[in-house]
C-alpha cells in the first residue's frame, strides 16, 4: 500500500509540476495548487482510494487547460469583430488560420470537465469515469485537425506579427486565469507556447489513463472502458507522433550522443523586477534553469524547470539593442555592510559556543541563523548584469558579483555553440524527464555558505593581501590593457583592485602594488581587458562602456605560501597570457595594531599635536592637501575612499609627505585620486592614536555623551575630525554618482578613526580568533562614527563654550 501512495503522490507531484509551469503571480513565482495538492495528501492519510487522487489530480491540471485554451480564444472575438472594419487587424483567413479548433477543443474539455467534477465530488467505489475517458478519446478526430493545421498556425502567427505592431503585442501578452483554489493571479504567456498547448495534452491524458488502469481492478465496470480509451489514444499518438514538431524528436546530440552536462551552479535571477535563486544547468544542446521546489519533510528534493532555451537559439545581448532593461532595485551598499558584520560576529559566537561545555544545541541555533543570513546577502549582493536572449526576443537577466563567473558562463556556452547544433524543443514529458535528473546530475550541492561547509575545512585568510601586479606577455598584438583583482568573501567574489590602463602595447608593465582586505578568503583571481574608449559601447544594463576579458585565471590562497615574510612570486596562464605577480600576507591582528611612536619628523606615526605645533596649523597640512584634492576631482568618482589606491603611489606620497617635498602640489595634481583617498586612510590608520584618543573609547561612554567626548578633545583632534566630518558629508551628496552614503563610508573610516592603541585594545581582552576583529567592536566604531555623520553641523566655537546644552541622548 505504501509504494502505492508514494506511486501517485510521484503521478501528484509530476502533473502540478507540469501545468504550474506556466502559471505566475505578481512576484514571479509559479503559484502551485498547493490547498488541493495537500488534500491529496490528507485523502491519502484517510485512506481514500488511489483512483481517487488520479483523477483529482487530473481534474485540477484540466482546469489550468481549459483557463489556457480561454486566454487563447479571448483575442479571438475582437479581431473577428476588426476584421470586416476599414482597418483591420487580421483578415477573416488568417484568424480562422491561427485558432483552427481551439473553440471546438475548448467546448469538448469544457463538458468533460463538468461531467468529472461531480462525480469526484460524490466520490464512492460505484462511481464510473470510463464512459468519460471513452468519450474524450473519440473526440480525437479534432485533435488530428488541429495537429494537420499546427504548422500553418505558427507561420501565420509568426508573419502576422512581423507585419502588424498590434497583433505583435497582443501575441506576447496573452492572461491565463490561474485555478480557483489558488491565489487570484493571471500570468502572462505568448500565443506560440499556448498554441502547443492542445499537443502536449494528448500525451498528458494517455498518461492518465495508464495511472487509472493501473488501480483500477479488472471486474470493475471502468476497466474495459479505460482500456478502450487508452487504445484509441495510443494509436492516435502513434499516427501524429512524427507530423507535430521537432519537439518529440530532439532528445539527443545531433551525432547520437547522450545529452551531458557540462556546467551548473546557483546565479541569481532578476524576475518581475524582484530577485530569485535559481539553479543554472548548461547541457550540451540547452541551458535550464530551474529551482528547488518545496517538499515535505523526507521527501525526495525535486527540481522545477523555470525555462530552457536551445543553445542553437541562445543569443547574447547586442549592444545597439533599445528595448527597456529589467529595473531591479539594487540595495543600499551599507545594508550589504551590516549584514556582513551581523555574519561575522555570529561566526565569533559560534567559535565560542563549541568550547563552551553543552554549547551543541546553541550552535545549531546559531548556524541556522548565519545561514538564513548568508544566504540574504548571497541573494542581494550580486550586481553584475548577464543577459541572454532566445531567437523570438525572450530576455533572461541573471545578476553576477563577479565578471569573472559572467565571463566563465558566456566561454562555455559560446563553446558548445561553435558545433552544429540543431534546435532541440522539448515536449513537456521530455522536459520532465531531463528536470528530474538535474537532481543526480548537479555538481553544485548546495549554495556557497559557510554553514554548507564541513568543520574542517579552511575558514579561509582573514587580513590584509599585498599583490603586485608586475606585467604580462602572449598578446598576439597591441592594445589598451589593464587587470582587475577578484578575492572571494562570504561566498561570493568581489573585485578589489584595478591597474591602471597600459596603452598600446603586446607587454605591459604595471608593477602595481595593492593592498586588499580579505574576509575568510581563499581565492585570487586575475582578469586582463583591453580597454575601449568607444562611447556607443555601452551595457545597457549598467550604461557603462564593455570592455573586452582577454584572460582570466585565479590562485589558492595557500596559507602557508603567502603568510611568509618574503613575497611570494606567481604566474597566471590565461588563454596563452602570462600574467607575472607577487604577493605577501598579513593577518588582520596584526594589520590592525596601532604602534606607539616616539617620531618627531615628517607626518607619519607622529601624534596629531605634534604635526598641529609644528606647522603652526589648526588641522594637519597632509589632512586638507588630500580632502581638497578629493572635493576638486574624485567627489564623483564611484567607490571614492573604497576602492583601493595603488600601493607604491601611496607609498610615494606618504614619502613626500613626510619630506614636506616641495613639488607635492603637483604630485597630487598628477596622481590617481583612488591613491590620494588611500593615502588620508593610511594617514589616520598609522597615528600612534586613534583621532578620537583612546581614553574616549569607551563604546559604552559614547551610547551617553557623544557631544561630551567631543568637547573633551586636544583641540587639533576635534578641528581635524570636524574638517574630515564636513568632508565625508559632502562625499555622500554625491552618493547617487558614487555610490559612497554616509553608512559606506562610516564603514570605511570607523575602525581607521576609532581603533584602539595597542596598549588600550589588548587589556582584559583575548583574541579566540582572527574573525573576532570584524565583531562587536567595529560595529560599535561604525556606529559611532555615522552617529556624528548623521548629526547637524558641528561647530568648534559651540562646543567649547560651555554654557550650550547638548543631547546626550543617542
């Protein structure tokens, strides 16, 4: 009996999967019969019968038909009516073309519908369906003029729409109804895909009858019926089953090959201007995508196939395309911040919990919760457009973080597109089939979070990355090149560092050095482009300029090479380019310690009073060379203060600043502003203090007296951390061409502004590990900081005069 109930709950489960394909709500997910699909399983519970739930089951998808064949004939009428006016859509011809016997199709389900549905209603063991069943198939007759006239339909379909804007649109925007015990939703669907339709049943209703037989006993008065109509339906199939379409045929490679897959993972989907996990199968003659649908506890998972698209079809956005882009709207970067931190501190939590003595059930908690939250910011943090497109218009948008993994999906679809493929449409049981065994297929298990990971495996370099980008060599001829730097953080890959463009060359020298934050990292990817200058080259996604990959590889981050001393020296092969870098790390406990100095020269490691007396200044020289270089050119620069600067221009300026060289006006005119930006990070992060001295770092203290602390600073720390203040807020004006809110950069200069000294951090404290850093303590900074960034101006005069009341409350 159980193999019974499993057997059709499988028959359940694989019709609502087959007609919820096509049904979809506001927010883009495929509404499913989900209130009848349960009483299915409760009648099983109950004990009801199997033929029962067959036919229920039945029912349901034939209501999903009926609504289809509706929304075909809808359009039908009023270009009827248009017809014989003085501008018409469609002549007479051409409609009774395109909807030959949908209407009789429609009146012989509707009947049948209506006579099945009371007698499910009143079900007993006495109730007979087969004089239905028996019924339906000698209608068959209309089916085998529909199939005859299937071809023709679509060619006038086709050319009617090329001709006529109107019935284009009309086409593309057919309403289907969804079933009365779903939600109220329509969806809309194309002309082409219902116009399949009626075929696909066919074989539907012969399945059906094969279940039916099945539990059904041979003395019952159904059974011979049954049986009569699965005959005629079987020869009927077998008569038509090479006229209809490719579609049955197509199952195959063109040599005879098995379909492989050759690639999968998870990407994310932009649907109904809204964000979707799907899993992604790239097969030798097709891409899939698909999601995981919801099953009961101990239930098999299964896969549902959201669309496909034939390889031989697929096509890639050109650039001279006008038709609107999806919208989709992209979060504030700071809540991608936060969420960040809200990880690592539960990672902190986590790593304490299991020394903790009867810590397991608490972990698993908390395990639950990172993965609700990686899985967040896995969802919203991608950014990157990929579009791909069918031959007939249909557009899929995926959103990427990296233009390394858009780059490795667009290489090998192209590769398989090289082959003479042919087009290989799928029947709804073909397409079935091929979802069912993405299950045992995928090579991709589970998405990238570090719950999915097993306990022993790296947790990956927390720290500071200095790479060196030197040169590269195997360009078959000269051109514009530069390299980007990829690091992986919290499951996802995010460029970090960029050269700048070498001009006209087959072998550039960069020699760049940058320095790039590593959160839990384990890869290092580099990719060389050819930059274009061209204007009229733009993603329409992103309305920035393409620039074409001319390579791509990446590096393990092996602990043990890189946390040496000594650079570490490395080759890149990337399609026949050698890319030469070095690279050395730093952990961020160390990285992040504040050495006391007893430096008297230059401006580097030298408290912030001692620079103030010795230039006779209110604010340190370095602090507003470097805010008015920003204001006067990289206010609207995108990631201003976030994107790294180069290493050894950095080190340049750092050099000339200590040296008080006299040409350090124009070096700041010539230099990039992304290694200005960095150089007043790295001014404030080498202060043998923090701006905000560490007898005020009291997170607790700053809760209650934030206006407080400020009156109590030497006042050349409150006239430099005001003049930075007023900078910063002026940056975050330009948020909507930088990209840089107040949150981004509070985010940036918190730790660098606020980090305790060395002496201060380490007392009463101890570091369980190197994630623990990115914990409490630098949200609290980041906090504190926007807390003043949020504030009204500040004024010096007000603050020191001590009769104003201020708030304390935070």
């Amino acid at each position: 009996m159980e193999e019974e109930e499993e057997e059709v709950l499988g028959y359940l489960d694989r019709v609502l999967e087959e007609d919820e394909e096509v049904f979809e709500c506001g927010d883009g997910e495929l509404e499913p019969i989900t209130p009848l699909h349960r009483q299915f399983k409760g009648d099983i519970e109950k004990g009801l019968e199997m033929k029962k739930l067959v036919l229920s089951g039945f029912l349901a998808s034939e209501e999903i038909y009926i609504n289809q064949l509706e929304a075909l004939l809808l359009p039908m009428r009023p270009l009827k009516a248009t017809a014989t006016t003085s501008q018409p859509v469609l002549t007479i011809q051409q409609i009774e073309t395109i909807f030959y016997k949908i209407q009789d199709i429609f009146e012989i389900h509707k009947e049948f519908y209506d006579a099945l549905l009371p007698n499910i209603q009143q079900w007993d063991e006495k109730v007979t369906v087969g004089h239905l069943f028996q019924k339906l198939a000698s209608q068959l007759g209309v089916y085998k003029a529909f199939v005859d006239n299937y071809k023709i339909a679509l060619e006038t379909a086709e050319k009617c729409s090329q001709a006529n804007h109107q019935f284009q649109k009309i086409s593309e925007n057919l309403k289907v109804k969804g079933p009365k015990d779903s939600k109220d939703c329509t969806t809309t669907v194309t002309m082409e895909a219902l116009l399949y339709k009626p075929i696909d049943r066919v074989t539907r209703s012969t399945l059906v009858l094969h279940d039916l037989l099945k539990h059904t006993p041979k003395d019952h008065p159904d059974f011979p019926l049954l049986q009569d109509a699965l005959r005629i339906s079987q020869n009927f199939l077998s008569s038509i089953n090479e006229e209809i379409d490719p579609r049955r045929t197509a199952v195959t490679t063109p040599k005879g090959e098995a379909r492989q897959l050759v690639k999968d993972g998870f990407l994310v989907e932009v649907s109904e201007n809204s964000r979707k996990l799907r899993h992604v199968f790239l097969f030798t003659d097709l891409l899939l995508c698909a999601k995981m649908k919801k099953t009961a506890v101990g239930r098999h998972q299964q896969y549902e196939c959201k669309w496909y698209i034939p390889l031989a079809d697929l096509t890639f956005q050109t650039l001279d395309e006008s038709d609107s882009c999806y919208s989709v709207q992209a979060l504030p970067e700071h809540e991608i911040e936060e969420m960040k931190m809200k990880i690592s501190v539960l990672k902190s939590e986590i790593q304490k919990e299991k020394k903790a003595p009867k810590g397991q059930s608490r972990v698993e908690r908390l395990r639950k919760k990172m993965n609700e939250q990686e899985s967040w910011l896995l969802m919203h943090s991608p950014t990157i457009p990929f579009r791909i497109n069918n031959k007939h218009g249909k557009s899929f948008l995926f959103l990427l973080s990296s233009d390394y993994e858009r780059s490795e999906w667009k290489e090998s679809i192209q590769k398989l597109q090289k082959k003479d493929l042919p087009v290989c449409l799928l029947s709804s049981l073909e397409l079935q089939v091929l979802t069912s065994s993405c299950f045992k297929l995928r090579t991709v298990h589970n998405i990238p979070v570090t719950t999915n990971k097993d306990d022993e495996e790296t947790p990956g370099l927390y720290g500071f990355l200095h790479v060196i980008v030197h040169s590269a060599k195997g360009f078959k001829e000269s051109a514009n090149l530069y390299c980007t730097l990829e690091v992986d953080s919290f499951g996802y890959f995010v460029s970090k560092a960029k050269t700048r463009v070498f001009r006209d060359t087959s072998e550039p020298q960069w020699n760049e050095e940058f320095e790039i934050e590593l959160e839990g990292s384990q890869y290092l990817r580099i990719l060389c482009y050819e930059k274009c200058y061209d204007k009229s080259m733009l993603n329409k996604d992103d309305h920035e300029i393409v620039d074409k990959i001319m390579g791509k590889g990446q590096v393990q981050l092996d602990p043990q090479t890189v946390q040496s001393k000594n650079w570490h020296m490395d080759v890149i092969e990337m399609n026949g380019i050698k890319v030469e870098f070095s690279m050395k790390f730093t952990s961020r406990d160390l990285s992040l310690k504040r050495t006391p100095s007893k430096k008297q020269s230059g401006v580097f490691g030298v408290k912030i009073n001692v620079v103030t007396k010795r230039e006779r200044s209110k604010v340190p020289y370095i602090v507003r060379q470097c805010i008015e270089e920003v204001e006067k050119r990289g206010i609207d620069e995108v990631g201003i203060y976030r994107i790294s600067g180069v290493a050894t221009d950095i080190q340049a300026l750092k050099l000339a600043f200590d040296t008080n060289t006299k040409d350090i006006l124009m070096m700041l005119s010539d230099m990039d502003i992304n290694a200005i930006a960095g150089t007043l990070k790295l001014y404030f992060r080498e202060l043998p203090e923090p701006l905000l001295t560490d007898p005020l770092s009291d997170p607790a203290a700053k809760e209650n007296c934030m206006m407080h602390l400020l009156r109590s600073l030497p006042d050349p720390n409150l006239m430099t951390f005001l003049t930075l203040l007023e900078h910063l807020k002026r940056v975050a004006e330009k948020e909507p061409i930088n990209k840089m809110s107040l949150h981004n950069l509070a985010t940036v200069f918190g730790p660098t502004l606020l980090r305790p000294s060395e002496s201060e951090s380490t007392k009463g404290q101890h570091i369980t590990s190197a994630s623990d850093i990115w914990s409490h303590d630098v949200m609290a900074q980041v906090q504190v900081l926007l807390y003043y960034l949020q504030h009204p101006p500040i004024s010096f005069a007000e603050l020191k005069r001590n009769t104003l009341y201020f708030s304390t409350d935070v």
